[in-house]
C-alpha cells in the first residue's frame, strides 16, 4: 500500500492508464500484453455486474 500510495498509482489506475502503472511498477513495459488482457478481463466481468445489479 505504501508503494502504490507512494507513487500515486491510484490516478493511473483509476483511469485504466496500465502503461502508466506497468512503468511506475517495473520501470517499462515487461509483462504489459498479460496486465491488458487481464485489465480488459476484469472490466468485462465488472461491467456484467453492473447490469445484474
């Protein structure tokens, strides 16, 4: 929490900017392909809850 505070990750986050938080994290863009497909995974899901609520 002190390193994602610290770096203000939640800005970034908020916007779904996962370039942004990937290069804050590791300092470039390893992994970064992973992070989108599970970004875009989790927003689908999320969005499914929206519409049965």
């Amino acid at each position: 929490m002190y390193f994602w505070d610290d770096h203000k990750l939640n800005t970034l986050a908020d916007a779904d900017d996962v370039v942004g938080v990937t290069r804050k994290i590791n300092g470039g863009e390893n992994g970064l392909a992973h992070r989108k497909e599970l970004l875009n995974k989790a927003n689908g899901l999320l969005g499914m809850l929206e519409l049965a609520g």
